[in-house]
C-alpha cells in the first residue's frame, strides 16, 4: 500500500465529526489526522469512558478510514504561552480556561498534554501532533532587546513545562511532534536546534514538518527535513504563496488571512511556493514512511472544493522511494 493520505480535522471543527468521515471518505482520503476539537476527539472522554474510543474507531472503520495520529495544537499553545489572555480562552475548552488565572491555565494544560498521550495510546497511536507555546515569543522582534538570560530563560522554562508531559509520552510510548512553527519555542533551523537540546535531545519530542512556514520565512524545507531526519515524526501538506512586492511583508501587516495586501498566505496544495516533488523525494531519502496530511487553510477557497483538490494534486505527485538501489538495478544491468 502507498503511503497514506490523511485530512487534518483541526479546518473542520465546526462539523459533526461523523460528517467529517463522510466527507474525507468521499473524497477518497486514507485516514484522519484527528484534532482535539469540537466533538472529533475529546481526550476527557477517552480516558473516562471505555466505549468512547472503541466507538470512534468503529465509526472510522464505517466510512473505511484509519487514524495514525491526533492532534492537540490548541491546548498546547497555553502550555508555556505568556501572556495568556483573551485569545487563549476563545480556543481553550472551559474546563482547561478555568478562572483565567494564567498560571493555573498552564498547569491544567500541560495536565491535558499528558492525558493525550494516554489517550492516543488508549486509540492505539503513537503520534502526538501539537504546539508548545513560548513565554520568549513575544521578543521575537528584539526591540526593545533583552538579555541573553531572558532567552535563556525561556527554553528554561519551556524545557522545565515539557519535561514531565513527555515523561508520561515516553510511559505509554508514545511520540510528540511539535509543529515549528512562528508563536512556538521552535519557529525556525536555530530554534529548533536550542529545543531539542533544552529537552536533552530525548526521542520522545520530535517535530511535525509543515513546509507553508518555512517559505514564507525565506528557509529551506527540504534542508530541514535532510538536517533533522530523525526527528521527522508526522508531515502536514500545506501551501503558503509569498507576495513580497515592496508594500506587502512577510508580518502579514495585521490584515485578514485573505486579504490581498498581505505579502504571503495559504493556498492550495499545489498554487504556492513548496517545492512538493522534491520534498517527497528528501521524505523518502530519510526513510519517512508515515503519512502524508493535507491542512486545509486556504482562506480565498471554498473549502469543500479545496480538500478534493488537495488529494487529487497529491496523488500525481506523491511516490513511493524505489524497491531496489540504483546501484543494484545498474549493477544487475550490466
């Protein structure tokens, strides 16, 4: 079987999560990459209930779909974030939100992190997709500067957050695949670098690669994925086109996700900047082998129109690495 093919729900929260199924089944998607959103998958749920996840995979099996991996990006964004404030408590559920109280978000987010990789093990994955959050975020800018022990600080504190959560990954075996992304401890090549050794480089943090943020950073996808090929836990697909004309920038001049004046936004797989084909071939040469998700965030399409394209595009792009060496083929040839 070719690699699968999965439909990230995190888009698609607003919907029965049934409807989902119907929906990625009929566009012809392998799986789910499932979110911990709306009714899709609620880890509370899945820990108290012993039908809860029995019946999700039931319903998967309905529609003939497989689920290699959840996601729980919103709950980790508020594990390290400061400040923690309004825009947390409109994707936080109740029960994590609390009194607001910032310190008291973190804690019981971080708690939720660490039920998820229980649950994922209790559906059966090994994969935990998700953010971090950053408490150093905020300086990104640098302006006014801080010292050097504030950014230190900082992975200090997000390696002091992230420690005990992977712990109890490491217990059930299971892996979390931090998407580096702008907003989180790891945004970029160097981030990367000072978080993984902020954790000590332990295998159960690794990272999720979505190629739209590095292209509108002006960095190199296919380098990552080559300079950090054993950290490649899970691949999200998603397009980013850059419009940097001398008014646009990259900073997104805080206008609507769609609107035109921005200088880069998300588009359909396949319309943007990411070099797929050779990405897939860097993919292969590391020996990823798990699968492929498409993230649909193109604002300036119809999403329903938009997943259907994403398949079809990836399905003549997406291959399989060759079963034998060329140098075996060569050699058997002559």
């Amino acid at each position: 079987m070719s690699r699968p093919i999965t439909l990230f729900t995190g888009q698609w929260a607003d919907l029965p999560f049934e409807e989902v199924c119907r929906l990625a089944a009929g566009w012809g998607y392998d799986g789910l990459e499932i979110a911990c959103s709306g009714d899709h998958f609620e880890v509370d749920k899945a820990l108290a209930d012993d039908d809860y996840v029995p019946a999700k995979r039931e319903l998967l099996k309905s529609y003939g779909l497989d689920v290699w991996t959840i996601s729980n990006h919103l709950v980790g964004q508020a594990v390290c974030d400061d400040p923690i404030d309004e825009r947390h408590k409109a994707i936080l559920p109740a029960r994590i939100w609390g009194d607001g109280e910032p310190e008291g978000v973190r804690r019981r987010a971080a708690a939720e992190m660490a039920d998820t990789a229980r649950a994922a093990a209790k559906l059966g994955v090994r994969t935990v997709v998700g953010f971090t959050g950053s408490k150093i975020w905020k300086y990104v800018a640098m302006f006014p500067p801080v010292s050097q022990a504030v950014i230190d600080d900082g992975y200090q504190d997000f390696a002091d957050r992230w420690n005990p959560i992977l712990d109890v990954f490491d217990e059930v075996g299971v892996r979390f695949a931090h998407e580096v992304h702008p907003s989180e401890i790891a945004y970029d090549y160097w981030t990367t670098k000072r978080a993984l050794e902020a954790v000590g480089n332990r295998p159960a943090f690794g990272l999720n690669w979505d190629p739209s943020h590095f292209i509108w950073q002006d960095l190199d996808p296919i380098g990552f994925i080559l300079d950090f090929a054993d950290r490649i836990y899970h691949v999200d697909c998603k397009d980013t086109k850059k419009r940097f004309d001398g008014r646009n920038g990259r900073l997104g001049s805080h206008l609507a996700w769609a609107d035109p004046r921005r200088g880069w936004d998300f588009v359909s797989t396949g319309h943007g900047d990411v070099p797929w084909e050779e990405s897939f071939r860097a993919l292969n040469s590391i020996g990823y082998a798990g699968p492929i998700s498409v993230e649909w965030e193109d604002a300036g399409m119809d999403r329903l129109r938009g997943a259907e394209e994403a398949i079809t595009y990836l399905r003549t792009v997406l291959f399989e690495p060759p079963s034998a060496s060329f140098d075996a083929a060569f050699a058997t040839d002559h």
